[in-house]
C-alpha cells in the first residue's frame, strides 16, 4: 500500500513488483495483478482503466 501512497499516477502491477524487489516473472506479475484485482473488488484499490490501479479518492 505504500507504493499507492507514494504514486502520482495509477500503477501496473510490474511496477509493483518492481517496487517490491520481486523477480520479474510472468508468473509474478499474474498473481501480483490477481492480488490488485482483489483488492479493487474490496473497494481499497480502485482500477482506473484495464490494468491500472490506484488508491480511491476520498
């Protein structure tokens, strides 16, 4: 959540793998981008276009 707080712009998730120090895998960056689309059903992301996500505005 830290790399949302920091982020001026809507992320994808190989940038938060990158911001996590994971390898840069496809497999990686699946089960990083499933964990993102699981969070934004649960209302604390909010998926801006296909792909980007960032923290919802209050």
């Amino acid at each position: 959540m830290a790399v949302f707080a920091a982020a001026e712009a809507p992320l994808r998730a190989r940038v938060v793998c990158e911001a996590m120090d994971a390898e840069i895998a496809p497999s990686n960056i699946n089960n990083v981008r499933l964990k993102l689309k699981r969070l934004a059903g649960r209302g604390i992301l909010t998926e801006t276009e296909q792909g980007l996500f960032t923290l919802p505005r209050p």
